[in-house]
C-alpha cells in the first residue's frame, strides 16, 4: 500500500480501478462513498501522508466533522470518477 500512496497521481489511478470494479460489482454510488469513508478514517488512522497533497487531505479530515468527512471522501470517488 505504501508504494501507492507514495505519489498521489499513483494513489488517484489505483482509487480510480477500486471505483471502476465497485460499479462493476454492482454497488451504488452511495455504497462506494461510504467504503471510501471507511477507508479514509483507516488511513487518518495508520498512514502518514506522503505527499503534500495526501497532506492537505489529512488536514482537512482532522478539522471536519463526519458528514465533512463523508463529503470529502465522496469527492475524492468523483475526482477519480472523471479522471
């Protein structure tokens, strides 16, 4: 995991693929973002950032409260969505 997280593009394309076979698994929009929350808590959790830009996101998570969270976390699955 550390290998993808290493650079961010990396960490996008891998989160991109995750989403792709979500929806090809059948699960709906919502489920996707709330797996995607669950992951981000794990991270804020056990990973430090290794970039400036997983760096802002953990800043931002810290100061959010839950539905922030969620809604970053749904962003983050758009963002790779559109990629």
């Amino acid at each position: 995991m550390s290998t993808v997280l290493s650079n961010f593009d990396t960490w996008k394309h891998f989160l991109s693929d995750r989403v792709s076979q979500a929806k090809n698994m059948g699960l709906t929009e919502e489920t996707i973002s709330n797996l995607a929350y669950e992951i981000g808590s794990f991270l804020d959790e056990k990973v430090d950032p290794k970039n400036d830009e997983e760096s802002v996101l953990k800043q931002l998570w810290d100061v959010g409260d839950e539905s922030e969270r969620k809604a970053i976390a749904s962003c983050m699955v758009k963002l790779v969505d559109h990629s």
